[in-house]
C-alpha cells in the first residue's frame, strides 16, 4: 500500500537534487545546515520503497494519529498521541542525515553519504514499502511479506487529546490486550483476540472520536462533534486513559486515582504472606538517616521468605547492590508502583508481565539494612502513599 505525498512534484525533486549536491561536495560533519526551503513531503499509509526521506519528511498511519518524522537533528523518530515517542532510531546529533527506504530489504540512516544505522534482514525479494500502522506498529514489507517490523504502541493518552477513528492502544507489545476507536463509532477493548467490553450505543456513528477531556471526562463525539457516550467524570481533573497489562482499561484523574474502569478493579496485595509490620510509613527514624522520614513500610521475615507479585503487572525495575536499598525491584500496576527491597534474590527480569502468584524473589538483609526483612515502598504516580492504605494483606 503506498500513497502520494503531499508535496509538489517539481519541489520534491529540486529537493533530492539539492541533497545529492550537499553529499557529493560536503566531507565530513555537515555545519551551517538550514531547514530546506520547500515543504516537506507526507506520506499516509506507507512510502514506497526507493524513497530518502529528508529533514521534515513523514509517513503517518492512515488516520495520522501515528507519525514517524525524519527530524533536522539525524533522528527517525515515530510520534503517537500527545506527542509521546513510540520509537526512535538513536541517530540524533548527526545533521543533515536522511533515511532510506531501500529496496534492498533495508531501513539506512546516512549521514554524507555514510551508513550510521541500520534495520534489515536478508533475503531474495525486494522490500517494496515501509507501511506506519494504527496501533503504533511499523512493517517493511517486500510484496505481501514482512521484513522487518517494528513493535512500537501506545498505551495511554494524557488528557487533552483525542483518539482518532481507526487507532490501537496497546497495553504492551504483545498485542493482547488492545482498546481501538472504530471506524463504526465504537470504543470496542479485547484481550487475547476476544471482545470483552465495547460501547454499544454509539454504533454506527461513524467518524466519531474519543476525547480524554482536562475535566477528567472520557467522552465520545460524533462527526458532528455532538457528545454521545460519556464517563461522566468531569470532576477528576486531568489525568490520562490508560490499557494496563491487567485486561483493564482505566482512566484516571489528576490524582493518578481511579475514577473509571471496563473492568471491575482488584484491590493489590502484600507481597509476602503474614501481617507482622516493624516499621510503618512516615516513621521518624532519627537524626543522620536519609531521607530521615520512612518511605515505605517493613515487613520482618527470615531470610529466604517468597516475596510475590501484588496482582497483575510489569516489571520497570531489577536493581542489585544498590548502597541503600541493596538488591530490589520495582512492579508497575497501571498507576501504581510497588517496589521491594533487600532482596537475597531476584527471581524475574525487566519487562516480564507477572501476576499475582508469581515469586518475583526472596527475602534478605542486602543494602543498608539492620536485620532481615523486605521494605515496601508504593507511588501513585510520582506520588509516595501509605503501602498500607494499597496493598491487602494476604
């Protein structure tokens, strides 16, 4: 699939010819270079293969929602909603750069006429386009293969910004748990390929979209822009929608609290089995502790003792020989973290999707600890909470 940009013929080639000119007579670093006089050139959909993309150049998902945009500085970067980066090439601080769509089965980033990165695989066919998809994914395709694919997504929109007809959040790059805003006007969420929750009502109200409000409000507008569905949350504040790892989709207010859910909310729980506590949350530990306030809550356990997951998350974090905490680890469960520290073993890695009979390590004695036991300190957002007024116990 491959579409025309948006740009002047004319101007486009006066562009690459320019291009080619700086190459041949430019050695070494590019200095002094401006933004080309001409405007940049969109593709939607998908660029053919055989293309340079040049400073300014994009390729959008259909509906635009997704767009990756070879920027001034040398970087490829895919933007998604609210501007967040879904993926970068890691060429910035290289000027003058252009990206080539090769038919050669390979993505280049070259820099006066220098490969400086590159994305391929081998292989006889010729790769025929790079497609920007809508749920943040990218593909060069040779005919109706995929070369290479790129896992980028999105999994959450801040408030203040709009889901368009036809886009995909994901909660991770499986692609099991999505929430996608249909063409037909219907918010539909699945997990493992099933729908579990949609909004029935704004069926064929095609073109509608889904607007996070800074009121807090979740609301879906037809074309006209005339409210159909709504979370009726206007008195959250700004918070932000998010697909979690859980199966559930939740939007939270500028509290980083939950005000609404497809799902019922399953309450988070301790990660170790017992409800002895010897240092509780805000104690005042003394002069010559930093911080000197307790950031968290100890639960004393021997050495050895399974520490758990506290419901369905990911882990963000695996840190050993801290000089404070020693050996620790932080899960993240939507908008909330938990982190457990003093570990004599870790027992899971960054990025693993865990539940909560999962042993994600052990009790210890490691980092600036006075005896055995396992520290637990919660956020909400950035925010530090009582982990007791969070975690159920066991």
């Amino acid at each position: 699939m491959t579409s025309t940009p948006s740009v002047a013929r004319s101007g486009r080639l006066n562009r690459l010819a320019a291009a080619v000119v700086a190459i041949a007579v430019v050695a070494g670093a590019v200095v002094g270079l401006t933004e080309p006089a001409s405007a940049a050139a969109v593709w939607t959909g998908s660029v053919p293969a055989g293309t340079t993309l040049t400073a300014g150049d994009a390729v959008t998902s259909p509906n635009g929602q997704y767009r990756l945009v070879m920027q001034s500085d040398g970087n490829l970067v895919e933007y998604g909603i609210g501007g967040a980066v879904l993926w970068a090439s890691g060429t910035s601080n290289r000027p003058g750069a252009v990206a080539v769509v090769g038919r050669n089965r390979a993505l280049d980033i070259v820099q006066n006429g220098q490969r400086v990165a590159r994305w391929a695989t081998a292989g006889s066919a010729r790769s025929t386009s790079l497609e920007v998809r809508g749920d943040g994914t990218m593909v060069l395709w040779a005919g109706s293969a995929a070369v290479v694919n790129w896992k980028g997504y999105q999994d959450r929109v801040p408030a203040g910004n709009t889901i368009l007809p036809g886009t995909t959040l994901r909660a991770d790059p499986s692609g099991n748990r999505t929430l996608t805003m249909m063409a037909n006007g219907m918010l539909v969420q699945r997990v493992n390929g099933a729908v579990v929750w949609t909004t029935a009502s704004t069926v064929r109200n095609y073109n509608a979209t889904a607007a996070v409000q800074q009121d807090g409000n979740l609301v879906i507008r037809n074309a006209a822009g005339k409210a159909i569905w709504a979370t009726n949350t206007s008195q959250a504040g700004a918070g932000q929608l998010l697909v979690q790892v859980d199966g559930n989709v939740v939007l939270y207010g500028k509290a980083d609290t939950r005000v609404w859910s497809t799902r019922k909310v399953s309450s988070l729980s301790w990660p170790v089995v017992g409800t002895k506590i010897s240092g509780r949350f805000g104690d005042d530990r003394g002069a010559g502790h930093v911080p000197r306030y307790h950031q968290g809550t100890d639960a004393p356990v021997p050495v050895g003792t399974p520490v758990y997951a506290s419901g369905t998350g990911t882990v963000t974090s695996v840190v050993t020989n801290n000089a404070s905490y020693g050996n620790y680890i932080v899960v993240t469960y939507g908008m909330t973290t938990v982190l457990t520290a003093h570990l004599s073993a870790i027992q899971v890695q960054k990025g693993q999707v865990v539940k909560l009979g999962t042993q994600i390590g052990k009790s210890g004695n490691t980092g600036q600890s006075t005896g055995p036991h396992v520290h637990v300190e919660v956020r909400q957002g950035s925010t530090l909470v009582d982990p007791l007024k969070v975690l159920s116990f066991r």
